[in-house]
C-alpha cells in the first residue's frame, strides 16, 4: 500500500467516524417520528441505517475502515429510505438527496462514490419524475446530477492534489533516511578512535585529573550521546517509511516491563526513585521484543531525568475492556495539561526544563512509533500522584500453548 493510500484511508476514516457521530446524534429523533407517524418502512431503514452507523464507528474506533461497510450496508439502505420518504413526503423527502450525495464522496474512495451515486440516482431520479410535475422533476434531476458532476471534480482534484503532496513527502523521508544512514558509520568510526571512561587513562598516557583526560571524556561523551540520536532517528525515518523489520511473537508484557526495569535498575538507583509495580502475569500481546521493552526503558528513563530524587514510580498493568493496559504515574513536577498532546512529538521539550537538556527530545517520539507497530496507543494525563501519567494501551492475545 503506498503512503497516498495510507494517508486517504486515514482521511476517509476520520471524516466517516465524525459524519456518523453527528448521525448518531440528530438520526434517533427521526426514527422515533417515522414510527410515531406509523411510517414503519421509513422506521425500519433509518433503523437500520443507524445500525450500520454505529458498526462504522465501532470499525474506526479500533484501527479499521472499511468502504465495503458503506458500499454495501449503507448506501442501500439509505436509498431505500430516500425513495421512501419521497413517496411518503415527496419534495421534502427530496431534500434529504442533496446531503446524501455530498457525504459519499468523503467517506468513499473517489471511482466507489462515483459509482454508488450513480446507482443512487439511477433509483432515485425515477421516483421524482413519477411523483413530482414535470417542471420541478426537470430542476430536480439537473441539480442533483450537477452535484454529483461537481462533487466527484472536486474530489478527484483535492485527490490529486494529496497524492503529489504524499509524493515529495515520501521522497523527503527517503532522502532523510539515507542522509542518516550516512552519518551513523563516520560517527561510529569516530567513537571507536576516543577512549572509553576505563582505558582513558592508557590511552592519553595521563593522570586522571588532568585536563586533557577530562577533555577526552567530554568528547568521548558527547559522541556517544550524538551516535544515540542519530540512531533513535534512523529508527525513527525507517518507521516513516515502514521499513521498521520488527520479530512479532507472544509476549507476557509483565515480563518484558519487569525485563526493562531491569535494565534501567542502575539508573533509577542513581536517582534513588522507588518503583511499585501491580502487574497482571495473565495478559500477552503480540510483540517484538526489542520494541516492546524499549517502550517501557525510554518511559523509566524519562522518569530518571524529571522525577525529584527520592520519588516514586508506580507502574501497573490490567486488563481493560479487552485491552491491556499499563498506566506508569509518577510523583515529579508534572507537565502542564496543555502540553499533553505534544508530548509525543518529536524533538518536543518542556519549556524552562533544567532537565531538558539532558535528552534529545526523541525519547516519548520512539514510544509513539512503537506503540503504533504494535497498534496501541498511548495517552498523557495528570497523575494523582501529583507528576505525569503515561497510559498505554495494547490489544491483547491469548496465551500460546505449550506446543507453540
């Protein structure tokens, strides 16, 4: 699937979830009046119409969009209903075209609109000339086909506008990734040429205390810190492109967070941070494990960089609505309820952070690219521990068998 496609989809889902929360809201009157008016046949459809409405809104809410839904459910049924309400209402069961028209061409791929207007308005048309004189028949027929006419040039047009759009974008990750890739080997080389913090002493022929074993480490650190941001933004770019290669297999997620806690443990010592851990052993994802646990390490070390000395970490997992979900709260200073949504971003830092310096601002951005390759999600709040909240959520698998 090409990234014009990913980014259509992506489109079309969010437009047909905000269209068919709006119908779930204003429908329910007009079914109720349809029954009330003993127009049991306009009840039925509109009824059935809100029902496939809310299976859309259940597909989108869980990662799917699927047109077929829309092709097949509901554009019969809401052509059914227009024929009814026309012979029941007559123009103004009209009115209700014109909307239903327009709404096809945002929540459908453009060649399945065209041809679902089409079959709308081979039925549709028809009824109005039977039921309508002539002269508004004629005004009718010629401003329906004009919206159709117009809808699909529009679309079609805003269509081709994305996909040149979605174009030079994938060539700027491209080009981003190559110009990454380049830079890790130079700096790889010269990391490899500095000492390390055991051997400086060996290397420089110098007494520890001196200035230049100090300026040894200096650069020997800032290097090694520059290799760690450039290889957190090459998996970064290769995710951008979808060339992440991830190992998916079933994971105890209490196991892969305990593994990283593990691997963080001198870390959160230094800090003196005391972790509380509430952990359900029952619940597996699918997952690759390099990932998953570096999920749960970028999350610790944040709370290393931000938590005062001496606070407190609470980590927790459970099963919830079919989800298993980790909230991590802790006890730091917090962030500003405002600035949740940007947390995630990339290079994004709190504003007069003494701490901020100490990250690339890459570290919660790896979390969200993780967290989409093993389609979670993850969420910012205010902690009642007084610091931040981070809740993460995953979909859930049944454990393996033995035999797997």
């Amino acid at each position: 699937m090409t990234e014009s496609q990913v980014t259509a989809i992506s489109y079309r889902a969010r437009t047909t979830f905000w269209l068919a929360i709006a119908t779930l809201i204003f429908l329910p009157p007009f079914i109720l009046n349809n029954f009330l008016q003993e127009r049991k046949l306009a009840g039925v459809l509109t009824a059935i119409i809100y029902l496939v409405v809310i299976l859309h809104v259940i597909a989108i809410r869980r990662g799917h969009y699927y047109s077929l839904l829309t092709t097949v459910g509901l554009v019969p049924a809401v052509t059914a209903y227009l024929v009814t309400a026309m012979y029941h209402q007559e123009i103004v069961g009209l009115f209700w075209c014109y909307p239903s028209l327009l709404a096809l061409y945002f929540i459908l791929p453009h060649k399945q609109a065209l041809s679902s207007s089409v079959l709308m308005l081979a039925v549709i048309i028809p009824c109005i000339w039977q039921l309508l004189d002539p002269a508004l028949a004629m005004r009718a027929t010629v401003t329906l086909t004009t919206v159709t006419i117009f809808s699909a040039i529009f679309v079609l047009i805003i269509e081709k506008q994305q996909a040149e759009l979605d174009e030079k974008e994938q060539h700027r990750r491209e080009s981003m990734a190559r110009a990454i890739e380049a830079m890790r080997e130079p700096i790889q080389r010269l990391l490899s040429s500095l000492p390390k913090q055991e051997r400086a002493q060996e290397f420089a022929g110098i007494a520890p205390t001196d200035a230049d074993f100090s300026g040894a480490h200096a650069v020997y650190d800032s290097t090694l810190r520059l290799q760690r941001m450039v290889d957190d933004l090459h998996l970064i770019a290769l995710a951008d492109l979808g060339a992440l290669e991830t190992d998916m297999q079933p994971l105890q997620l209490s196991q892969v967070i305990q593994a990283a806690i593990k691997t963080q443990e001198a870390l959160l010592n230094t800090r003196k941070l005391h972790i509380y851990q509430s952990l359900d052993e029952a619940l597996w994802v699918s997952g690759d494990p390099v990932y998953l646990r570096r999920i749960f390490e970028n999350l610790l070390d944040n709370c290393a960089r931000h938590v005062n000395e001496g606070g407190d970490v609470h980590l927790r997992l459970e099963l919830d609505h079919g989800l298993a979900v980790v909230t991590l709260t802790d006890t730091g200073p917090g962030v500003p309820s405002a600035q949740f949504s940007m947390l995630f971003e990339r290079f994004f830092r709190l504003e007069n952070s003494p701490e901020a310096a100490l990250g690339n601002g890459l570290g919660l951005a790896l979390v969200k690219v993780f967290m989409q390759l093993h389609h979670g999600q993850c969420t910012a709040f205010q902690a009642v521990e007084g610091g931040l909240g981070i809740r993460l959520s995953f979909p859930c698998r049944v454990a393996p068998s033995e035999d797997e």
